[in-house]
C-alpha cells in the first residue's frame, strides 16, 4: 500500500484556523522561551554560569504548536539539543530548564549532564524521553515508545494506548544519519504510529542541508516512500504551522501510521552561543531574521485573537517567570561530588519511568539452589526453555533480531518460539543494529522487557552509540529513567574462527557504565543469569559463547522455573590450596583439564560486571597464585583488571607474579590450525600453571 502524500498549506495570514490551538498560550510560550534564551546569550553565559547554550530562536513557535497537540497520556517525544520550547510546552519548570542549563541538583540530571540533553517523565501528559547529545540517536528509541504502543494496544489489549503516538524532532542535519534511515524502516514497514518532526533551517553547523540529502528537501526526496504520509510547508507562519501539526498528527493518532512533517525554519542565532555564523553571508543573516516567526505571531494574533495588550501582558508575564526561574536556578546548590557515583546501577530506589518495575512487575520468587529437572541438556535448549518460560508468565517479554523468528536464529536458539507466542513476541527485524538496540531501549522505556539479539558480537559495532546511550540513561537523568534490555550477543570461536564472527571482547562492554555483563559457561548457568536479567531492573549483555552452545562439558540438567543466579558471585568449579586460576565462558573446561591433578581453585567468573572481586582476593590471599585465562585479546583485556586489583588488595600475599594467558593482539584467525595456535589451549594453560608453581 503506497501512502506517501505532500500536503503543503497556504491560507491567509489573517485567517484563525479552527484547529483547537490556545493562541494566547502560544504567546506567552513563545516569549518565554525568548526570555530564557536571551538571559542565557546576556548574562548567564557570559557570567560563565551556562557552559552551553543551543539558542532555539527560529524552531521555537513550531516546537510550541506541536508541544501542545500532544495531550494523550502515553504520548511521547524524543528531541535533541534545541528542543526547549517543545518542553516548555509539555509542562517542563522553568526554573529546572534553567537549573539544568547551570549544572545545578535537581533538574534533568542533577548536574550530571548538559542543560539541553533534556528528559521529562510525565505524569499527567506526554512525556520527553531522555535525549542524546549524538545527532540522530533520537530517532531509533522513538521508533520503539511507537512498537510498544502497537504492543499495548494490539497482543496486550489496553484500550488507552490506541490513540497515543510518538514524535521525534530532529535537524535538517540528522536525516543523514544512521539513526534515521534506521527509524525510517522501522517505522514503516511496521507501520508504527510516529511522527518525524523535521525542523529545516538550511544548516548542520555550518553544512548547508543539500550536503545532507540531495537538493536540501528530505520530504521531497521521501515523497515516493510506502506508508509514509508527508506533510511540508513554513515553520514560521503560524497558520501553515497549525494546520500542518494538527493535520500530521491527527493523521498519525488516527491512521496509526507514519508521517514526516518538515518544517522550514530559520536559525536566527549560532548553533551554538560559541558560532559566529562567519558562514553566512549579511543578506542570508538579513532575510532569515525576516522570517523571525515571533513578529509573525503577533501579527496574526493582533488584534483578531487578542488585544495588544493582552501580546505586552504575555511578554511581561514570560519575563516575570524567566526572571523568577533564574532567582531559584541560581539558589541551587551543586549537588555533593560524592553522589555522582549514585544510579549507574539499580540501587532499591525506583526510577520514575521505563522498565517493568515501574509498571507495576514485581517478579516471582526465585532460588539459587538447583532443581534439576531430567537428562543433561545444551546450552541452546537451556536458554530457549528459559525464554519459552519467562515467556509464558511475563507478556511483557519480546524477542527481536534478524532471522530469530521462523528460521530460529542463525545458532537455533528462539527455534519454535515464534510458532508458539506469535509474531507481535517473536519477530525479525530489519538488518540495523542500531535500530534492533535503538528501539529495544524505546520498548524498554514504555516498560516492554525487550529481548534483542545481535546475530555476532562483532556486529554490534554499529549499534555502539545506542549501547553507550542506553546504559546511562539512569545515571544521566539521575534516576528519572532507565532502559532495562537484555541483550543477547553470540561470539567467541566454533570449529573455527574468523575476524567476523569470533570476537569476544567482552571488556569493551564493561567499559560501557550502566551495562551488566553475563558470560556463562555452562547450561546451568545460562539459565540462572539470564533469568535474572530478564526479571532484573537493569540493561544487561548476556553473551553466549558459540563454542559451549552444544560442547559436551557445557551440558546441564535444566535446573528449574525458578533458578535464578545473583549476578557478582562467582562458581567454584575445583578447590585447592597451590593456585588460583581465573577464567570465564569457553576457557572455564580448558582451565579443568589443564589443573588435572593440581590443587587448585578454579574459579568460573560467570559474570564480568559486576564480578566477584571477594572470592577471587579471598583466594589468591590463600593460594598465594594466580592465572587469569580469557580467549580476549591481552592488552587492555578483562584479565588486566583482575590483575591490578589483586596487586593492588593482595600484593603482599603473593608468591609469584599475577600471570595473564590469552589470545595474542590479533583477531580470531579462521584455520582451525591457526585458531588453536591463538587460543590458550590446555597444554599451555597446563605449562603456565606448572611455571607459576616453580616460580
């Protein structure tokens, strides 16, 4: 079905549109986001109390309009860096806009981030989803508030959610992005209720648009896209503006389909207060001032919708509040330095939006202790039965990846889970990794328990951004948010291996705040962690090692519905008194062999964070020994950490240096030759532990 459209709007400037606007309120918005721009540009930047300052002169009456047609109650926006006067709109405190810009507690993020990275968790309207500080990483998480309300309203059967969309704001700069095009064909051939809101003023920085998509229109360019409808016209009239907003999102609440409004609008200030705009010529300068949309404003409203001085009484009302929400900006403290460690994880205190816990789930009770239940099985079917359960008990829980769905994924672990649960739990997506996390971490936030897959870890690499974004969502919004995903991510070697598709690199998820890492060895554990994470309240990598997907050792009996393990405990898989040796996922059976007939603590670490520092101090401080084995590459490795802590709390308890053995700074070799020569194999695990006892 084609249902790309142009609707473009002229009407009479003095013509009032019955679209339902509060006129009057548009204007007191309008000058009161002027104000705040204003004293940040004359006083408060140059006093050095704003570091950053995105003025939005220009995209302001638009954002306005818009702000004020979102009044359903699981409404959502997803901005970026010049979208203050959207929040204005939906209900944001002045004096937090300010207190914000300032750095000061309270606020979007208590200091923690800058002032025009915004979130709003709304009670009682639309809500502003956390924003990121990458252009165009607002738009994959929009895509999935929109799937959820698809969710909500279709398989869940909330009535509420059937007329509530999602809107993303972004530049003419950021449809070049990969964020875009990703959220594009999600939404579209999901046929998701969104809408692009896509404030053009001709530059990104300095980059004029026709750098960022051929003739510098991307709504001409997507007029012949499928199930998307497109709406264009001027961001400085207010009559076109009326009529286009109210139009596309009527549209969008109605249709439950996609639209694309684009706006064109000047940017009258720098991008930022730091841009001279020494790029644009006088006459350009001259005529975007001409387009200023707040005289505009006036004078459609003066006199037909209000007197002239009902207009002065709105801007002395907005300097008034300015000026107050400076006076208790500037009254508030700096938050204490030492509380900027707090909400990286889940601390007991319950973030206001996002994840399952906020919605109400409180999780069934659990156990550490073991029921096994029947023969060993591989790690596949102890992970596909763990999913099959939760499942079957939680209808919050989607699965999503490429080819999970009726193929069963690429290592057969979702096999028959889309011909039980059905399309809307089990489904495939489109091949964008940053748009399977980008609108996992949307599902999250609207309280889905989102389980995407990442066909090889190596493929994650274009998802990085939405990585990074989604596990500090609670620590920047200071708690006002979070994102719990569980990310499935199969890596590590086969029966060979290749730069592709054998990487491990676990570290550089740990190096990812907000994140919890899982790297199981063995199909009891698998069970337990990722149980765990799915009944958690944080984002977690649980990382399935392609090698102990069907390994012989790796088999387990299915330990129970309710095994559950704590992440940060670590097993012991062999007890002894002459060293200790330190491994995790596929090196856990050869570090067994390879102790055969030593006395040894084995410990498998099971999760790399949070890991179990205590059990392995404990044990060095007592075996006096230590080799930490990982199939990552050496330097800056996993193993380095562990090393620096033990040299660090048990340096003086040491009989012999801390010894790493892992593969060398190369990628995964494909031969199987080559790849056993890089790998730490048992005869070399075995010579390292022999040479550790001699030392």
């Amino acid at each position: 079905m084609k249902m790309a459209q142009v609707v473009a709007t002229r009407f009479r400037d003095r013509e009032v549109p019955d679209v339902g606007i509060d006129w009057p309120r548009v204007a007191y918005l309008l000058h009161l986001s002027r104000s705040l721009d204003e004293m940040e540009e004359a006083r408060l930047v140059p006093e050095k109390k704003v570091l950053y300052q995105f003025s939005a002169r220009g995209h302001d009456m638009a954002q306005i309009i818009l702000g004020l047609q979102l009044t359903k109650r699981h409404d959502a926006t997803c901005g970026y860096y010049r979208s203050r006067p959207l929040l204005l709109s939906l209900g944001v405190d002045p004096a937090d806009a300010l207190g914000s810009a300032m750095g000061r507690a309270g606020g979007y993020s208590d200091g923690r981030d800058i002032g025009v990275v915004f979130n709003y968790p709304n009670s009682n309207g639309a809500s502003a989803l956390p924003m990121c500080g990458g252009v165009g990483a607002q738009y994959t998480p929009t895509a999935g508030w929109a799937e959820a309300l698809q969710y909500y309203a279709g398989p869940m059967g909330k009535a509420e959610y059937r007329d509530a969309i999602a809107v993303v704001l972004g530049g003419d700069g950021s449809v070049a992005s990969n964020g875009f095009w990703s959220a594009l064909t999600i939404a579209t051939t999901q046929k998701l209720p969104m809408l692009f809101f896509i404030e053009d003023n001709g530059f990104g920085i300095s980059v004029p648009s026709d750098v960022q998509t051929p003739g510098g229109n991307i709504a001409a360019n997507l007029a012949s896209w499928r199930n998307l409808a497109i709406f264009e016209g001027d961001g400085c009239n207010p009559v076109d503006v009326a009529h286009l907003t109210r139009h596309a999102v009527d549209f969008v609440r109605s249709r439950r389909m996609p639209a694309l409004l684009r706006l064109s609008v000047p940017r009258l200030e720098g991008h930022s207060f730091q841009d001279t705009q020494a790029y644009k010529s006088e006459a350009l300068l001259k005529a975007e001032w001409a387009r200023d949309p707040l005289p505009r404003l006036r004078d459609f409203l003066v006199p037909s919708v209000m007197s002239a001085d009902a207009w002065d009484d709105a801007k002395t009302e907005a300097d008034n509040i300015a000026e107050q929400a400076r006076i208790e900006a500037e009254s508030r403290d700096v938050s204490s330095p030492e509380s900027v460690v707090r909400h990286v994880f889940f601390e007991g205190d319950l973030q206001s939006m996002g994840g399952q816990y906020s919605a109400g789930y409180r999780p069934p009770e659990s156990s550490d202790e073991a029921a096994p239940d029947g023969q060993r099985i591989n790690m596949v079917t102890a992970i596909r039965r763990t999913l099959d359960h939760e499942l079957s008990i939680n209808e919050r829980v989607v699965l999503f990846g490429e080819d999970i769905g009726q193929k069963g994924g690429v290592h057969a672990v979702t096999l028959g889970l889309q011909e039980k649960f059905g399309k809307a739990r089990v489904f495939d997506t489109s091949l964008s990794e940053e748009g399977i996390v980008g609108r996992a971490v949307g599902m999250a936030l609207a309280g889905l328990v989102p389980v995407p897959e990442i066909q090889f870890r190596k493929y994650a690499e274009p998802a990085t951004e939405q990585i990074n974004d989604c596990g500090t969502i609670r620590w920047r919004t200071n708690n006002r948010f979070a994102a719990p995903v569980v990310l499935r991510m199969p890596g590590g070697f086969f029966k060979c291996g290749d730069p592709w598709h054998s990487q491990t690199n676990e570290v550089a998820f740990i190096h990812q705040p907000g994140w919890k890492v899982a790297v199981p060895s063995n199909a009891e554990d698998a069970v337990g962690l990722l149980r765990t994470a799915l009944r958690g309240n944080d984002p977690v990598i649980f990382f399935e090692h392609r090698a102990m997907l069907d390994h012989q050792w790796a088999r387990r009996p299915y330990p129970g519905d309710h095994y559950a393990l704590p992440f940060g405990k670590a097993r012991f898989t062999g007890k002894g008194d002459a060293i200790t040796i330190v491994s995790w996922g596929a090196m856990v059976p050869r570090c067994e062999e390879a102790a055969e007939g030593i006395s040894a603590d084995l410990i498998d670490l099971r999760t790399l964070m949070p890991w179990d520092r205590e059990s392995v101090v404990s044990s060095v401080r007592r075996t006096r020994r230590c080799l930490v084995v990982h199939e990552d590459l050496g330097t800056a490795g996993f193993g380095a950490e562990i090393a620096a802590v033990i040299a660090n709390e048990a340096f003086i308890d040491l009989d012999a240096p801390v010894t790493r053995l892992t593969m060398p700074d190369i990628p995964s070799p494909h031969n199987p030759v080559l790849l056993e020569w890089a790998v730490p194999s048992a005869d070399r695990i075995r010579q390292k532990i022999k040479d550790l006892l001699e030392y």
